[in-house]
C-alpha cells in the first residue's frame, strides 16, 4: 500500500516537473516583440541563403557549352545567330554576350574600344547584382543583433519599473523575472539570427569573388575574339586601290 502511494506520489511530480517545463514556443513568447521582429528577419535570411546556393553557381555565370558556342558561331561569322543564341540563355556572360553584340550589329562601324566598354559595363552591372543580393545578408547579420539588443533595453526598462514600484508588494518577483527573461531571450534572438547570417555572407562573399573573376576573364578573352574577327572581316572585306592605304571598319 505504502509503496503504490509512493510511485503515484513521484509520477504525479514527475507529471507536475513535465507539465513545468517551457517548450520553445513559451521562451518565445516572454521575448517580447523583438523575438516576432526577429522571426521574420530569420525567415528573410533563409529565403536569401536558398536563393543564393542555387544562383550564385557556375551553371548560372558561365559555362563551358556556351563558350564553344561563341567560338562556333563565330568561327561561321554568324553574329546574328549568336545574339538569338546568347537571347535564349539563363547565364550571366550570356548577358554580357548579348548585350554588346546588340550594339554591334545595330550600329555598323562601331569601333572595338566602343564594344569593349559595353562589355565591362554590363559585366559590372552583373557582378553588382551578384553582389547586391549577397550584402542583404550581411544588413541581416547587422540588423538582426541590433534589434536583440533594443529588446534587451525594454526588458530591462520592464524590470526597473518593476524595481521602482512603492511597498513591497508593488515588487513582485514574477514581474521582475519576466522583464529579465525577456531581455535575455531578445539578446540570444538576435545573436541566433544574426550569427549564421553573417556566416553565410561571408560563404557566398567569397564564392561570388571567384565567380566574378572568371567572368572577367571569359569576357576579356570574347572582347579579344571579337577583336579578331573584326580584324579577318576587315581584311577580307577591304580591297586596297593603288596608292589608296584608307581601311573602313567591318561591320559587327
């Protein structure tokens, strides 16, 4: 008898102890209104981190299939077919491809220094949208900690208050934890988002430093192809006339 009311007696506090204990919704909750800030700013940081694991890849800068695409169109002299090719793809220098040989076939005669510096301004315009959705990161990493922080400010204001009450009963232990427990749990908040935030930044900083490089290189390496042709086109299109040494530009 003795024993069965003993074992009810330690599952009935084993029930009690379980029934205590805050799930992670509770802890939440006492955070205050920076933890819901903050529930959002974690939802914006995972929807960027997905966004950029699947864009800032080779596939989608540059590829091998579209550079031996460029030197089959141009080894045929099919510019145009090369600008509706270059139209058709997803990838960056396809972009960069596109608009300059654009330019060049709807102005005749432009000079190749002229293509050149479309070229480089659109591989900057590239690489600066690249860029632009990786330092939303980084004002996420920033933000996120600055916030915990103005919630770690009210809660201790909250415990103050409470501190600053008249007669002891205007000073209610309970009061006083939840002002300390929300400032607490605001701080833990911001670092929790901030944190991997600032780590994925710095992953995909330096993946597109990479992707960037390789874009520059592919599109000095086409300026230079293009160059080429220009100067076979030029040569074979010009017939010079005795004592005539005038050469016309080629059209691109």
């Amino acid at each position: 008898m003795l024993r069965a009311q003993a074992v009810s007696a330690s599952s009935e506090v084993a029930a009690n102890t379980e029934s205590t204990v805050p799930t992670l919704l509770d802890v939440l909750q006492k955070g205050g209104w920076a933890v819901y800030v903050l529930c959002g700013l974690s939802f914006v940081a995972m929807v960027l981190i997905f966004y950029n694991l699947f864009a800032i890849r080779r596939g989608t800068i540059i590829t091998q299939r579209f550079l031996n695409a460029i030197d089959a169109y141009l080894h045929k002299g099919d510019l145009p077919g090369l600008v509706a090719y270059a139209a058709g793809e997803r990838e960056v220098f396809a972009r960069i491809v596109q608009q300059t040989l654009q330019f060049g076939t709807r102005n005749p005669g432009t000079r190749i220094s002229v293509l050149r510096d479309i070229a480089e301004t659109e591989g900057s315009r590239q690489s600066s949208r690249l860029y632009q959705w990786v330092s939303y990161l980084y004002d996420i990493g920033i933000i996120a900690p600055m916030i915990g922080l103005a919630g770690t400010v009210t809660g201790m204001i909250l415990s103050f208050q409470v501190l600053g009450g008249v007669g002891e009963a205007a000073i209610r232990p309970s009061a006083l934890a939840d002002g300390v427990a929300e400032a607490l749990i605001a701080t833990a908040a911001g670092l929790v988002v901030g944190t991997p935030a600032m780590i994925f930044y710095a992953i995909f900083k330096g993946r597109v430093q990479n992707l960037v490089s390789e874009l520059e290189a592919a599109t000095t390496a086409f300026m230079a192809q293009i160059e080429t042709y220009h100067s076979r086109t030029v040569d074979a299109e010009v017939q010079p006339t005795p004592g005539s040494q005038e050469k016309s530009y080629a059209k691109i």
